[in-house]
C-alpha cells in the first residue's frame, strides 16, 4: 500500500514540530498537505483504473474494484489522523483561508471515516449490487432473455402494459437484497454521522448548506402544484379522465424507479408536435448518438465559450456500454474517459451534454493553479456542479441550438414560437419533475427510517403518498446514490439552480426570439470563473455572482417560470368544462406554416427533409405519437416520410448532409425530366392537330375544285 510515506513524513514533521517557529507553520502543513495531496492522487489514479477495468468487464476487474476501494477506507483514515496529529496546537492566521480550508476538507472526508470493516461492508454492497445489474444477461426483453442496454431499449418501446410489469419484475430480480440493505448497509449512517447531532445535519455539513433539506422541502412545496398537473395529466392521457388524481403504477410510465417519465412523451403530445417529431427524426437521421452526440456537445460548449474538450477524452472513451454516461476520473486534468451507449434517443443527447460539461468543468477547476486536488475533487455534493452541465442540457435543446445541429429549423420555430416552446418544456418536463421528487423522496424515506418514524419496508407506501406513484419497496436499490447511502440534496438543489441560471441570462434578452446561446456566449465568463473556483469556496458563496447579482439563494421561481406555458396548458387541458377531447387537444394560436414550392426555400447544405404530398398510404411510416396524423398539416407531415425520401446510412453528420443533398436533386432532376418529357408529348400533339387540320383543309379545297 503506498501510505507508507507520506504518513510517515506527516509523523517526522509532527516530531520536529517544537523546533518549528510559529512564524513557519504556515509553510509547515502546507508542505504536509501537499505530501499527502500526492498520495490521494495516486490512490486515485489507482481506484480509476480498477474502476475502468471492471465497467470494460475485464477478467478479475470487480475483484481488482474491490479491493482498491476497500483499501482507501484504510488509507483515508490514516490520513486523517496524522493531518489532525499535525494540525494541533496550530492555529492559522487570518490570511490562511485557503490552507483552512484544505485541512477542513482532509479531516472531514464522509463516509470513508468508518471503521474499516463497515466501510468494506458498504463498498462491497454498492460495487457488487452495480456490478450484477449491469452484467446480467437474464432481463426480460418481451419474452426472450436479453442485456441491459437491450433491456432499456426494448422497455422504452413497449406498449403492453402487462409486458411492462413483466419486464419490470425480471429487472426487480437482479436488486440487492432489501433486507440485507435494511439491517445493515443504511444503518451505517449512524456510525457516519457520530460526530454530528443528526444524519440529517451530517448531510447538510456533505452540501455545505445548513438547513439543506429543509431548503429542499420548502422549495419542494412550491414546485409541487406544477409535477401533480403533469402526473394528473399523464392519468388523463394515458387512463382517461377517471384515473386523474390516483397513483400510476411506474411500468405504466416505461420507468424503472420513477425518475424519468420522458419515455411515454409520445402519448401526451399535443395535436402539432412537430418540433418533437423532427428533432426526434433528425437525431435518428445523423445518428446523433454515442460519441456522435457526444461531439455535438462539445461542439456547443465551444461555441458558448466554455472550453474544448481534448480529443483523446473521446478517442479513448467506450460508448458501447448502457446509459446513462459514467465519468471516471483519474483526478489529473484531462484525464477522464466516458462509458455509454450508443443509442440514439432525446434523452441520451442531453444526458451527452451534461456529461461533457462536467469534463470540462473538471478541465475548467483544474486549470487555476491553486486549485491542488483537495480543491479539485473534494468529498462534497456542490448544487453548482450539477447546475452548470444541466444548465448546458437546457441550452442544447432551446431553438437556436436545435437550429445550429440541424434538428429544428429556427424561422420555421419563430411562426409558432409559444406552440413549439410548450412542447419542448413537456420534454424537459418529463426528465426533471420526476427528477426532483425522487431525489427528495429518497432522502426523506431513509431519513424518517433512521429516526424511526417509519418502518423499514414502507418505501413503496411512502412513494404512492409523497409521488402518487405505484412502485415496490426494491426499486429504490438501483441507484448508486442509494447503495452507498449518499445524500440526493446536491442534486435536487442543482437542478433547481439550473433554472435559476437560465432565468438569469434570458431575462437580459430584449426578446424570447434572441439568440441565447450568442447571449451566453458574450457573458460566458460568470459561468467560467464560477468553474475555476472549484471547492476552494463553498458553493453557496458562488451563487450571488453566478446569477449576477440577481439572487443570492435559491428561489423556485426560475423553474416555475420557465415552465409557464406548460403550466397554462396543463391547467386548461385539465379543466372539467373541456369534454370533448378534440377540443382538448386543439391549440388555438397555431398556424400552418407554408408549403415549401421551390428549390431556394431548401438548405441543401443541411436538409433532412423533403415536401411531399400527405397521402394515407404513409400512415405505416410515421413515428407512433398516438395521435391521428390525419389531422396533421404540412409541417408535420415532411416527418412521416423521412425515411423514405432521404435513406441515409449511419454515419457522420456530415456525409449524411451529402446523401440528404443528392437525394433532393435527385427528386428536382427526375421532375424535370418529367416536365420535359409532358412538354414535348403537348408539342408532339399540337403539331400533329395542326397537320391533321391542315389535311382536311386540302381536301376541302380539292373537292371545291371538282364542283
């Protein structure tokens, strides 16, 4: 084990201490802690490739994960206990926050300072626990045995609901024990939390935010109005009008624990969905998944400023693996590979952009020189972490960003703004309501478990009440966050931060029709020195200027905000006095965009499209909405045939552009051909008539003479 010397450095230092000048402590533990900076990196380095190797499945690689994690429980608190040998009797001038701040951050490292066999007891739990799902080959993919990725796939397409609940249980079977967890790996949150009054408030002390929860419930408690309209409405959509207001059984919303809705959106849309069916067709037709969708995020980030990926992050990454993205780190700059999928999907292309921000957030934190690991890679759940990439994701799917990849045209945006906002907050929706209740949910149960104000098993119970949801009390045991009791409240306040970002650059806008992602851009650097602070600042102090002045806290209004349109048609699809559902369903201010009539209305350069004549026997080509496409006009009827005008192979975007380019001459050339060839049959026949007429003249003439 490579502890050895710097502890024993850290104890040569703690022997010479009485030869050391109070004028000289500064320097002094400066030089501890960089020694034992060193030794993390290297722990690090070594716990990353362990890491790698059991995600690539190589032979002995969970053994090799195991025992790297297990060993820095030992190494953590070793560490610990030479620093706070070091420390004391030592105290830092005025003008030592940053040292301060440093050995706060090494004598209070979390969940590592349990006692060795508790802490290999809670690794081998979460590693083997993620290890099993994602390796199982045993998932029920619709009647045949399948992997996981098959399994996402397939369960994200089923429409059967007694399927669903079958698929489900065949993944319900592949989760820990529940009763292993409950006796003895959340219980360890106790012995976690010795030094503190409550978990609750050793929880707050990880997100460096006092009264953090309670935060989340008060914030909790305005956003709810808005997530019990969409789950009201989903009832409607899905179950008719008699299921609104009861609990929908997960499986029945094509999600595993209730965290994401947005594979049903295809049900809910309204009567003109056609920012989503394009957006949707045109990810399919670039294949924008993988390290495709991948690139097309560091693409935008580029474009806002906000740093360049390196291109061996990708070039060494893996994207044959199952979603979502997993980073692991080697804690040195630049050194991050990915592990993902290569599905192309709306919620794999987000999940793509926040994953690339977070690289370059590392990237970003790394290149200020003060910040040395402990400032790099604290133990801590910043809300500023996770509100930056998710602010990114909300960017990559505003109009001008669909524009810039070629998903959504914006001046074709621009003629139903407000319509194609509204679908496009539906999406986000989906993704991020769900979201926010689970991280709270989650954090709630196990919190009123251990203070025992709730039984143990009640975990499905709990949910139907606090989410209106239908789930068993095991699928709470598939998220890591879980496994390792981590606390969610990081990320339940990021996400909530994230709105509060875009709420501050879009207000600075004259109009809702400006280019944000120029906006942002030309204002990049409140995000980028935001970034470099890394963990040298609790990330409360951050928010003032990260939002320019315009908060100093967290506030709900800039998720209620951004989803005031959602809000408006939620209530007035849900209104009672609204009986027929095509009425319902209609959108009042909608407007049918022209009919494209000639070769300068297309962008050749990025077509993905070509106008043709709506016609019923395309109905079989469409993508399945659940709604009658026969209503639909023009701009959504270029959607269903898509795949039949422009068939283009996988590959890069840009040879797609190609195929797409030639196919749309191809269709120009084989009518002028058919124009040409109706000209000359209209010549043909005209000079004909005339000689016919000239004929009868003659002999009209000739039979005059012989009279």
């Amino acid at each position: 084990m490579k502890t050895a010397l710097p502890v024993v450095s850290v104890y040569y230092f703690t022997l010479l201490l009485s030869a050391t000048s109070s004028v000289e402590d500064r320097g002094w533990l400066n030089s501890v802690v960089e020694l034992v900076e060193m030794d993390y990196i290297d722990n690090c380095v070594e716990r990353a490739t362990s890491t790698w190797e059991e995600l690539m499945g190589m032979e002995q690689g969970l053994t090799k994960k195991l025992e790297r994690d297990k060993s820095f429980g030992v190494f953590a608190s070793k560490i610990r206990d030479e620093v706070k040998r070091a420390v004391t009797g030592h105290a830092l001038g005025q003008d030592d926050d940053i040292l301060k701040r440093k050995v706060k951050l090494l004598l209070q490292p979390g969940d590592v300072l349990l006692d060795t066999e508790q802490w290999i007891k809670l690794v081998t739990f979460g590693v083997t626990s993620q290890h099993k799902l994602r390796f199982a080959t045993n998932y029920d993919c619709g009647g045949t045995n399948c992997s996981l990725r098959e399994f996402h796939i397939s369960y994200a397409r089923q429409q059967d609901e007694e399927t669903l609940r079958r698929m489900k249980q065949s993944w319900e079977r592949n989760l820990p024990d529940t009763n292993e967890y409950l006796e003895q790996i959340l219980p360890l949150l106790r012995n976690s939390s010795k030094d503190y009054k409550t978990v609750e408030e050793y929880w707050d002390s990880l997100v460096e935010y006092e009264g953090a929860i309670l935060k989340a419930r008060e914030l909790w408690d305005n956003v709810k109005p808005l997530y019990t309209k969409l789950h009201n409405y989903i009832a409607l959509r899905l179950k008719g009008a008699d299921a609104v207001g009861k609990t929908l059984p997960v499986h029945l919303l094509r999600s595993l624990n209730g965290d994401d809705w947005s594979n049903i959106i295809e049900s809910l849309l309204p009567k003109h969905p056609a920012v989503y069916q394009k957006v949707h067709a045109n990810l399919e037709l670039m294949n924008l998944g993988g390290m495709k969708s991948f690139k097309a995020a560091a693409k935008l980030i580029s474009d806002l400023k906000l740093g360049e990926i390196k291109p061996e992050v990708l070039s060494e990454s893996v994207f044959n693996g199952t979603c979502p993205p997993t980073l692991i780190d080697w804690c040195k700059p630049n050194k991050v590979r990915i592990v993902s999928c290569k599905d192309v999907s709306i919620g794999n292309y987000l999940d793509a952009h926040e994953a690339t921000m977070k690289i370059l957030y590392k990237q970003a934190t790394a290149m200020y020189s003060n910040n040395t690991f402990i400032l790099r890679e604290a133990p801590r759940y910043s809300a500023v972490y996770e509100a930056i990439p998710g602010f990114v994701s909300l960017l990559a799917l505003s109009p001008y960003a669909i524009d810039r990849n070629g998903l959504f045209q914006v001046d074709v945006f621009n003629i139903n703004g407000n319509h194609h906002r509204l679908i496009l907050q539906l999406m986000l929706a989906l993704r991020d309501l769900p979201k926010l209740n689970f991280y709270l949910a989650a954090d709630e149960w196990r919190l009123k478990v251990l203070m025992g104000t709730l039984p143990p098993t009640s975990w499905s119970e709990f949910r139907e009440k606090f989410s209106m949801l239908e789930t068993s009390d095991q699928d709470l045991l598939s998220d890591p966050y879980v496994l390792l009791n981590k606390p969610f409240i990081g990320k339940f306040m990021g996400l909530i931060l994230k709105y509060q970002i875009y709420q501050s650059f879009a207000e600075e806008l004259e109009s809702d029709d400006d280019d944000l992602l120029a906006h942002v851009g030309a204002n990049h650097e409140r995000l980028s020195e935001t970034m470099i602070q890394g963990y040298s600042t609790q990330w409360p102090e951050l928010v003032s200027d990260l939002l320019a002045q315009k908060e100093n806290g967290l506030e709900y209004t800039g998720l209620t905000d951004y989803y005031r349109l959602l809000d408006e048609y939620l209530d007035w699809q849900l209104d009672p006095t609204n009986k027929d559902i095509d009425e319902i369903n209609e959108i009042d201010d909608y407007i049918e965009p022209e009919s494209i009539k000639n070769e300068e209305d297309f962008d050749l350069e990025n077509a993905v499209e070509v106008e043709v004549p709506y016609e019923d026997t395309q109905l079989a080509n469409q993508i399945e909405t659940g709604e009658d496409r026969s209503k639909f006009g023009a701009e959504t009827s270029t959607v269903a045939v898509l795949e039949i005008k422009n068939p283009i192979e996988a590959g890069d975007q840009k040879s797609g552009a190609e195929d797409v380019k030639a196919a749309s001459y191809n269709v120009y050339w084989w009518i002028g051909i058919a124009v040409a060839i109706a000209v000359v049959v209209i010549i043909i026949a005209i000079i004909a008539r005339k000689r016919h007429n000239h004929r009868k003249q003659l002999e009209r003439q000739r039979e005059n003479s012989r009279a």
